[in-house]
C-alpha cells in the first residue's frame, strides 16, 4: 500500500527491479572480504538469497556475504545505474 494524501491505494512493483536496485547498492557498502551491510527491506534480502546472489541474510550479524555469483552483477548494476556519463542530467537538473 502506498500513502498518497490520507488515501491508500495499492501499488504493483516489479520486485525483480527493486531487487537489482538493492543488488547495485550493496556494491556501495562491499569490503574486501565480500562482506555487504545488510540494511534493506527483508524481502528483497530474501529474494537475492534465493536468486543466489547473497549468502543467507538471517542471522545475527550486521554483514552478510555477497555471493562470488552477486559481485559481478552488483557492480555491474551499480555502474549502470549511478555511474555519471558526460551529458546526462543529473539529480540537481545539470549536465555533468
């Protein structure tokens, strides 16, 4: 359900890319040994697990393993969708 003005209303959402925009953003908190802070949605989390990408989210430590399967794409993603290209407008509206 969505909030819009006092008025819920449901929204359909593509889960498949609410999980790559997570997978992209893990590569903003990976270290060196593979470990990413696991600080989004549980489901989405979930799901990466399953689609083998994340080693298993649940458990009691904030860092989980980012999968040697999930690291080449979640690079890949995060360059797509963040890296700055000459000529595209960025957030403030400006050309880079």
């Amino acid at each position: 359900m969505v909030r819009n003005f006092g008025v819920y209303r449901r929204l359909e959402m593509d889960r498949d890319k609410i999980d790559d925009v997570i997978l992209a953003l893990l590569y903003l908190t990976l270290a060196r040994d593979g470990r990413a802070w696991k600080g989004f949605n549980w489901n989405s989390m979930n799901r990466l697990h399953e689609k083998g990408f994340i080693g298993d989210p649940v458990n009691r430590v904030k860092s989980f393993w980012l999968n040697e399967e999930g690291i080449a794409p979640s690079e890949k993603l995060f360059r797509e969708m963040f890296s700055i290209d000459s000529g595209r407008p960025t957030a403030s509206g400006s050309c880079g």
